[in-house]
C-alpha cells in the first residue's frame, strides 16, 4: 500500500515505519488547485460597517473639539446672562 502510494512499485507490503523510494514520476491526475472565491457580500458588508463606525467616531471627535474649544466663551457668555437676569432686578431694587 505504501509503495503503491508512494510510487514505489513494489508487489510486496513494506514493513512498517520503513519509507520506499519512489521508482516512477508521482503523477496525481489531479491538476492545479482553483482556490474558492471569497464571498464579497460579506466583506462589503464588514467594510461598509467600519466606515461607518470610522465616520461616526471622526464626526463625534470634531463635534467634541469644537464644544471644547467654545466652553470658554460659553461659561463666560453664560455667567454674564445669569448676572444679567439676576442683577437687573436686584439693582433696580437698590437703586428705588
């Protein structure tokens, strides 16, 4: 079996654990391997999901460096309407 297998040509059984040299051109009859084609639908679909998410995470990245870079003048524009809205009052109440 081995030596049939193997190319060794041999009638006989080899022992085993021994190798047999192989007497004639090994021929497979088998051709070239064709690999599958890869499945596009899901490698569309998985890259279409990591744009989004790249997109999403880069849209909520420049949404949080803007407000960021705007609390200054917010919390200073804010205090001044609270100051406003709170002080009209009571200075009119002082001032009567």
């Amino acid at each position: 079996m081995a030596a049939e297998r193997f190319g060794g040509g041999a009638a006989e059984q080899a022992p085993a654990g021994e190798e047999v040299a192989p007497t004639a051109a090994i021929e497979f009859d088998q051709g070239i391997a064709t690999p599958l084609a890869p499945s596009m639908a899901s490698l569309d679909a998985l890259m279409n999901d990591i744009r989004y998410r790249a997109l999403l995470t880069t849209r909520t990245l420049k949404l949080d460096s803007g407000y960021g870079g705007a609390s200054i003048l917010g919390f200073a524009l804010g205090f001044a309407g609270a100051c406003l809205i709170a002080g009209l009052p009571l200075l009119y109440y002082f001032l009567k």
